[in-house]
C-alpha cells in the first residue's frame, strides 16, 4: 500500500520528517497523516476559492474545506475582511464581545429548536457539554449513540466512533476507562428495533440518545425516513433527549442545516444541538443550544458547569458570522448541484472501469463506498472494498485533486467550486477510476 509518493513533494516529505521528531505521528490529527491511503502527508502553504497550495508550489482541487468550514472557499473575501477588521481590535479580552452575540442570534435565527446557545471553541466541546447537560437536566446517566457516529474525541463517545477510529483499526481509544464507556449504549445506526429494545431494556435510566442528523463520519451514511423522528419520539416518551450532531451538517446541508431537511418538514424536534467546522468559517468555535428550559441548568445560571477562556472569541466569531452570512439561497443551491455534478462524474468514471460502488448522499455531503450494496450502518460500512480507495486517491492527488485521504470519510463541495475546478476533476477521473479497478486488496 505505501508506495514512494513523496518524489515530486520534497518540501512536504522535508517537513514531515521535522513533524516526526516532534509530534505524535508527525500531524495533530490523526486522519492528516495519510496512513490509511500510505505517502507523504502534503503540507498546505494557502488556498484561494477551490484551490489549496502546497509547499511544493502545486496547486489541487480541494475537496476537503477543512473538513467542513471553507464552505465559501478559501480565502473568501467577506470572511478574510471580517477577520482582519476583528483583529484590528484586539485578539481576546476574556470577557462578554458584540461579536459573540452577533452570532448566537445569527444561529438562534436560523434553526427553530435553539432558543439559546453557548459558544464553545470545538465540536468535541460541544458534545461533551451537551452530554453533560442532559444528564444533568435528567438527572439520569447513560447516553445511547450509534456505532460509526462520531462525536469529537469526549472519552464517553469514543466507543465505536467511525472514520478516524476507523481508518486507525482501532476498535476503541486506550486511555478510556471502561467505567466512562460502561454507561454508553452503542447501537447500530438506522436500527428503531434496536433503539426500543434499549430503552425497554434501561429506559428510565437513560440520559440521552446523540446522533449525527446525517451521518458522515462513516462515509456518509444518511437517515433513513423517519429515523430521527422516530429518536424524537422514544426519548420523549422516556424522559430522555434528543441531541441532534450537526457539527458536521450544520449550516452546510441548508440554512437550518440536516434540521432544515428533516425535523423542520416532518415537525419534530430535537431537545439540544450540536455545531462546529462552518460556523468558524475556518477558526476554532463549537456551540451547543437549543431549548431554553434545559440550557437554563448552565453555569452561571443553573449547576451544570461549563466554561472556556477562549469561548466566544472576537475572532473566531467575526470569522462564524461572516460565513454565515455568505451562505445564501444561492450558495445552497450551487452546492447542492456542485455535488449532483462531481457525484454523478465519479460514479461513472468508476461505472466505465466495472468498479462495485455506491455513491451515498446527505444533501451536499457525499461519499463513495466500494460496495454493491446500499450502506446503511457501520458493519456495513466496514465490509466495504476499501483497498481500492488509495489507489484511487494518490491518482486523484497526483493529477491535482485533494479528497480526503480515507475511504471513510464525507467529500465536501464549496462555493468556489466553478466549471474550470470541476472540469479539473472529470479530466483526473478516468486513471483514478482505473487505478481503483486494479486496486488489490491487502
Ligand atoms: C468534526 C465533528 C465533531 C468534532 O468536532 P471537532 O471540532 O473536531 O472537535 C463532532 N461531531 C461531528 C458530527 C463531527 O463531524
């Protein structure tokens, strides 16, 4: 699997040996360092719309945004002005700012379910406070979440976490008691059976259940009909919460985000949110919110504690809120087609070489698995061809297109993505696609 691809990137393969001495691993997240697809991390100089450079000088098409944020594209011009204008101010005061209220009333607008929000400086922040909160609300202890799911590194969650836990073949994280995990139910994910069977089994004990609105750590596996409502109802039934994850989906799949597309048209709700990657516009902010009677228990109003010294920083919400405010009707619709087009494109680059794949969407997050299969959970999921992915991968990289460097990771389209970007893409398909056919499992 790991060929020399580090010839034509010596200022990366020079870099990566100096992150080597010094790092973990030579990266500070793990999935960054190429293990699954084998090679030469490639270190990013900068970005400009659909394009990040590496310090190499070459140029790809990025189909990663940061995993999430760039969803205007790089170095978009609102969101660099409002950062740059933000800075001129000053970088952190640690107390209350204008910009932290700016974008807590920007969310609280746009998804129904939030009548209040804290701001937070991770996704992996939000969760583990929303957790907490429900179980302090409820005053009860176990949380059901679903195998493949992925909520940030919070020790409780890491019990069958999906892609980065995926790709590492780790079944869980050391360093996790099993007395932290002893109180997580994991279930399959799309399994209503098994969900009631859980809260039969410990309904009254049951805190919460968290799931991805969509999820897409997993490669992009989405609800089926009536799956999240369905969560709704047996939680409520219990006494329990709903946490929907949209650190992910939110503000990316619409403007109220996977909400927009499910509970806002069938007419339920989650009790509490989770938001990350976009409302940073590519600066660390996490928030987590939703109904008031619940995040009244927030410190300093109520005995759930929480607190950040960097929470809702003047730049990191100058950065949110510009992004927000870039995401038009417009921009929705442009990346809902710019993901119909590049979709289509590679499943029938593949389709033309005879490769088994499906090609699975959550509005415009999609992913390829190589499979013949719908994929609805996570074994699934697994027992997808996953070999063919870094062939197929180091031919998309070595003809300038950057996708996520594992097969079990959400592919994410931009603003910035134009007909020159995508025309880009459909030209570095066809070897990609072949290499994929001859890819050998290992
Ligand atoms: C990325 C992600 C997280 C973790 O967010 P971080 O900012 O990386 O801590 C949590 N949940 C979901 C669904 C995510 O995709």
């Amino acid at each position: 699997m790991t060929t020399n691809h580090t010839a034509g990137s010596p200022v990366s393969a020079a870099l990566f040996e100096r992150a080597l001495a010094v790092t973990p691993g030579g990266v500070n997240s793990p999935v960054r360092a190429f293990r699954s697809v084998g090679g030469t991390p490639r270190f990013m100089a900068s970005g400009k719309g659909a394009y990040i450079t590496d310090v190499d000088g070459k140029e790809y098409v990025d189909l990663v945004g940061s995993w999430g944020p760039m969803i205007l594209g790089h170095s978009n011009p609102g969101v660099i002005a409002a950062v740059t204008d933000a800075v001129g101010r000053g970088l952190s005061f640690g107390t209350p700012g204008a910009g932290e209220v700016a974008l807590a009333e920007e969310i609280v607008s746009r998804i129904a379910p939030v009548d209040q929000v804290r701001l937070v400086s991770s996704g992996t922040e939000a969760t583990m406070s929303a957790v907490r909160l429900a179980r302090g609300f409820t005053g009860r202890v176990k949380v059901v979440k679903f195998a493949g799911c992925y909520h940030g590194h919070v020790d409780a969650l890491l019990a069958s976490a999906g892609s980065g836990v995926a790709t590492l073949a780790l079944p869980d994280s050391a360093g996790v008691p099993a007395t932290t995990t002893a109180d997580v139910i994991v279930l399959p994910y799309n399994d209503i059976a098994a969900v009631r069977t859980a809260f039969e089994l410990h309904g009254s004990e049951i805190a919460c259940i968290i799931t991805e609105a969509a999820a897409a750590n997993m490669g992009v596996v989405p609800p089926a009909p009536g799956f999240n409502a369905a969560l709704a109802e047996i939680a409520h039934v219990n006494g329990a919460l709903l946490i929907s994850d949209e650190v992910m989906t939110g503000f990316r799949l619409s403007r109220s985000g996977m909400f927009g597309l499910d509970g806002e048209i069938e007419g339920w709700r989650p009790d509490l949110m989770t938001f990350g990657k976009v409302i940073g516009g590519g600066l660390p902010v996490g928030a987590f919110g939703g109904r008031a009677d619940v995040m009244a228990l927030l410190a300093p109003n109520g005995p759930v504690y929480q607190a950040g010294t960097l929470s809702g920083n003047p730049i990191a919400t100058a950065a949110g809120l510009a992004n927000l405010q870039g995401l038009t009707a417009e921009v929705y619709q442009h990346l809902n087609s710019t993901a119909d087009v590049v979709g289509d494109l590679v499943s029938a680059a593949l389709s033309a070489e005879g490769v088994e794949h499906r090609l699975q969407r959550a509005g415009n997050l999609f992913s390829i698995f190589f499979s013949a299969d719908q994929v609805s959970d996570y074994d699934q999921a697994r027992q997808q061809e996953s070999f063919r992915y870094a062939p197929f991968f180091h031919s998309m990289l070595d003809a300038g297109v950057y996708l996520p460097p594992s097969a079990f990771e959400a592919w994410f389209v931009s603003a910035a993505h134009d007909e020159a970007a995508i025309d880009r893409i459909a030209d570095a398909l066809p070897a990609a696609a072949k290499a994929a056919a001859q890819g050998i499992a290992v």
